[in-house]
C-alpha cells in the first residue's frame, strides 16, 4: 500500500490496508479491492512465480 487506505476482500477475509502495509495471497479465492475515500489511493500489486515455502 502506497498512498492512503483501501479494503481488500479476500474470500471471507477483510484486510483493511494503510500506508506502507503489505499481504501475501494464498490459494486463489474471489476477491475485491473497496476505497472509501475522495483522496487518491495508490497501491502496488506484484506477482511472483515460484515454490512457496
């Protein structure tokens, strides 16, 4: 999370994310990115390919 706060639904789980938190995601499950503020909210989303450990 870069910039403000945003709230990720990941399956039944909430995250609510501020500025500089980070996740790891598990297995795929249906999810959705909610912002509830008129300020710009900035984030990054990076994908790896690999073994988890």
């Amino acid at each position: 999370m870069l910039d403000d706060r945003l709230t990720f639904h990941e399956g039944d789980t909430v995250h609510e994310l501020d500025a500089a938190d980070t996740i790891e995601r598990g297995e795929p499950v249906p999810c959705m990115f909610a912002h509830h503020s008129p300020a710009e909210c900035r984030y990054a989303v990076i994908l790896t390919r690999g073994e988890r450990p």
